[in-house]
C-alpha cells in the first residue's frame, strides 16, 4: 500500500486495534506492581508515548519509556515492562526483554512476530499478537497504542475511559478526514524551502515526536521541535536573526494549562519578529485523547503531502536498511530488519 492509503485508514486501524483489544486476556502480576516500563523504538515505540500522555491523570505508578539498549536498575520482580516492536526483531527491545525477564519482571509482548514472540511463546510470557500487512511500523500506531492501554486497563492500573476516548476519536477522524487532507495540503505548501520547528505543551510532546518522525521518514527532511513552558526556559533566547527560513507549527489545545496558553501568546509574539511563517493549530475533539489524535492524523498529512511536493517515495527507508545490514555484521542481534 502506499503511504497515503496507511494514512487514510488510520481510523479504521483504530477500530481494528479496539477490537483486537477486546480479545486480549494478561494474567495477573504475581508481586505488586510499583512500576510501569514500555521498551519500543521507532514506530513501535511512539505508541508507549502517546500512553503516558493519556493516563497521565490515573495512573498512579511510575511510567517509563525505553529509547535504547540499556535497563535502570530498579527494574525487577515489581516491575510490568511491555516490550512493543511491530517486527518482534528490534535489537534494543530484544536486548532488554532479556534483562528485564532475568529479573523476574512481568512481561508482556506486542508485536506481529519474529523473535520477540518466539521468546514469549518458549518463556510462558504474556502476548499480544498485531496484525502484519507489511505496514511500515510507523503505520502500526493504532495498534501498538490500543493495545499498551488495553493491558493497563486489564491488569486494573487504569479505568476504561482511554479505550472508551479512543473509540470516540474513530467518529472524529472520520468526519474530519478530507478537511485535514486540504488544511494538511495548504500547511505543507508553506515548508517549500523552509526547516521546521514544531511546538506545543510538555503534555502534547507525543504529537511533536510523531510529526517529527513522520517529517523524517516521509518526506526526508530534517525538523526540530521544543515544548512550553521548558522551551521558555532555554530554546527562546535562540530566537534572534538567523540565517535560513523557518516555519513555525504551534499545535493548541483547549487542555492546555491556561499559564502555558499564555506563555505561547506570548512566544508567539516574540518569534514573529524572526520568521513570516508562524501556523497554529487548534486540536478538535471533546477530550484530550481526541485532540491529540487528531494532531495525529492531521500531523501525518501533512508528512505525506511535503513528501509529494518533495518528489519522494513516502515509504523507502533505504538508510535505516543500511545501517541495520552494517550493524548485522558486527552484533549477534543481526536478522533485525525494523522497529
């Protein structure tokens, strides 16, 4: 499929995701639970993102997540650490199932397949099994998101309502598809030429990182993103003569802390002084989890439409191969082929 067709049916992955969800059935942690790990890089990571973000006001224990090889020491027989890679091959994720499993941690697995499921199956570990339509990771958000809450929800570490806000996000995107597809459209004609830098509240961080991403492996192109109010703190000096153009994508939402809507008035009005290109967004939906999927949605249109006024293939990640062939020959870890 192609890029704009993963985009497209997004909602209907959601839905998908909601329903594999319903199937899913974790045994209950055997020591109390004092902290929650999710070891996932990528596209199989961003997921573990977009969580803490959701369950931030509920969650009463410590939320963690991995972006590498290494394991804190804290974790062990109290820990739940969910190992997510859409391959089941990705070498860090790997690497730290096996320590946290030496630990006597509680593990559960996502993925589509490959080695990671093959450990859970041969360990008696906890599994949830994706789907594999040989998606790009990157394209799998919906179902590594769903399922990182449905095992929260299953093991009584958080209510229904995430589940219940992501299945009122499906009716959303759904209506506002074609207008982002035309708003995605316009704001993308606005990059040509320009380096992007994305900003929003630390609560809305998830939104930059997948955009960020997104920028990176759709349309090839570097971008820099910061958040309110630790931006105010450093990242704002910055903002003086500078000698290539800029535009600027603040993403807002009516959650916002009324102090940090403030503090990007007033940034706003600083930083016009240095760029002619300042786009806000403002998040539809009645909760959080509905705005920032819809950020979501809108964010990866607009990665696909800079990648066609760019002229590249949307889906060729050709340098990610590359380095994982070179890291093959030096690492026992060597059939890993994506995240």
């Amino acid at each position: 499929m192609q890029m704009n067709e993963l985009i497209a049916s997004f909602p209907q992955q959601l839905e998908e995701a909601l329903q594999i969800a319903e199937r899913v059935k974790i045994r209950p942690a055997t020591q109390p639970l004092q902290n929650v790990v999710v070891m996932g890089l990528g596209g199989s990571g961003i997921g573990a993102n977009f969580a803490a973000s959701f369950v931030q006001d509920e969650l009463k224990l410590p939320y963690l997540v991995l972006k590498g090889y290494d394991t804190p020491a804290y974790v062990g027989a109290n820990s739940l650490v969910i190992c997510s890679s859409y391959s089941g091959n990705t070498e860090e994720t790997l690497q730290g199932l096996e320590t946290a499993f030496a630990r006597g941690a509680k593990i559960v697995c996502i993925a589509s397949g490959g080695k990671l499921l093959e450990f859970a199956a041969k360990n008696d570990l906890d599994f949830i099994k994706l789907p594999n339509y040989g998606a790009p990771p990157r394209a799998c958000l919906g179902y590594s998101l769903v399922q990182q809450l449905a095992v929260l929800q299953q093991l009584g570490l958080i209510s229904e309502k995430p589940i219940a806000d992501i299945r009122a996000s499906i009716a959303l995107l759904q209506t506002e598809q074609s207008k982002m597809q035309l708003k995605a459209d316009k704001i993308a004609r606005t990059f040509v030429g320009k380096f992007p830098i994305l900003y929003a509240t630390d609560r809305m961080e998830a939104v930059l990182v997948r955009l960020r991403q997104q920028l990176n492996e759709n349309a090839k192109i570097l971008c820099s993103h910061h958040v309110v109010p630790e931006m105010n703190h450093n990242e704002l000096v910055g903002w003086r003569e500078q000698p290539i153009p800029f535009i600027v994508l603040i993403f807002r939402s009516s959650f916002d802390n009324a102090r940090n809507q403030l503090r990007i008035d007033i940034n706003k009005d600083i930083i016009s002084n240095f760029t002619n290109t300042i786009v806000e967004i403002h998040c539809k939906g009645d909760t959080l989890i509905e705005q920032m999927l819809y950020a979501v949605h809108l964010g990866d249109w607009i990665s696909w439409e800079v990648a066609q006024l760019r002229q590249v293939d949307a889906v060729e990640v050709k340098v990610i191969d590359m380095l994982k062939s070179q890291l093959a020959n030096f690492s026992p870890a060597g059939d890993n082929k994506q995240d």
